[in-house]
C-alpha cells in the first residue's frame, strides 16, 4: 500500500484556481498528475477547497490548532473571580455549584486566568506536634 503525503499549499491553490478556470474535477485531476508527478487529489477534496475560498477568502484548513471547545467566556471569569472576593478560601465544588459551572473550570479559571495558587492551609495548620508524635509512633519510627 502506497502511503500518501499531505499537499503543500501550492498545490491545493493552483488546484482551487484550475478548477475555477476549467470547472471540471477530471481535468483538474490530469493536470495536477502531470504537473506535479504525485497522486492527484480526490474530488471532495478539490471541491471543498474551492467552496472554502469563495466563502472565506482562504484555502487553510480551519479546524488546524482549534481544539473544537468553546472557550471561557469573561463574563465567567468576572463571576468566578467576584465569587472568591468575599470568601478566597471557598472551595472550588462549593463554587462550581453557586455558580453553576463544572468544578474543572472553576479550577482552571483559579489557576490559569487569575493566577491563583490552591493550597491547603487547613492542613499544615491542623499539623501539629501531638500529632506527629502520633504518626511516627504508628510508623514504627522512634526518636533516638
């Protein structure tokens, strides 16, 4: 099986201004066989490049570095950054339900748009030397 290599730009442009000159897929197809020596285009490709740059002024691939989600809007950011004025040590679940957004995003929104940093504070506080002592003792480690 022969594997086939992606066109360059070049050749999907003189293929879209060929067929607007001939019209015809076939034709466009033995011109580029013999122009270019490698195997032409098929006909959906030639046509959907073609209706892409009457369209949209370009033959680019659009869908090309575009992950296909929606992005955060800022009106989101705003809600979730007005959320966590009053009260910063709110968790992210008990946001994500006030505002009706999933906790993922909340924590994205923390920690990439508004630079935040989670911590656990809680629990490096509640750690004390009582109950150190406690755990190594359950470790089997012994103070010498």
């Amino acid at each position: 099986m022969k594997c086939k290599l992606a066109l360059t730009s070049q050749q999907r442009s003189w293929c879209v201004l060929e067929f607007h000159k001939t019209n015809d897929v076939v034709t466009v197809q033995r011109a580029f066989k013999l122009k270019f020596n490698v195997d032409p285009p098929i006909n959906k490709s030639i046509l959907k490049w073609h209706r892409n740059f009457i369209e949209r002024g370009c033959i680019c691939d659009q869908r090309k570095g575009h992950s296909g989600r929606t992005s955060v809007s800022e009106q989101v950011v705003d809600c979730v950054r007005e959320s966590f004025l009053p009260s910063p040590r709110k968790s992210t679940r008990r946001a994500s339900r006030e505002l009706k957004v999933p906790q993922s995003t909340v924590s994205k929104i923390l920690r990439k748009s508004l630079r935040l940093q989670l911590t656990s504070c809680n629990w490096s506080l509640s750690y004390t030397r009582k109950t150190r002592k406690r755990d190594m003792h359950f470790a089997g480690i012994s103070k010498r």
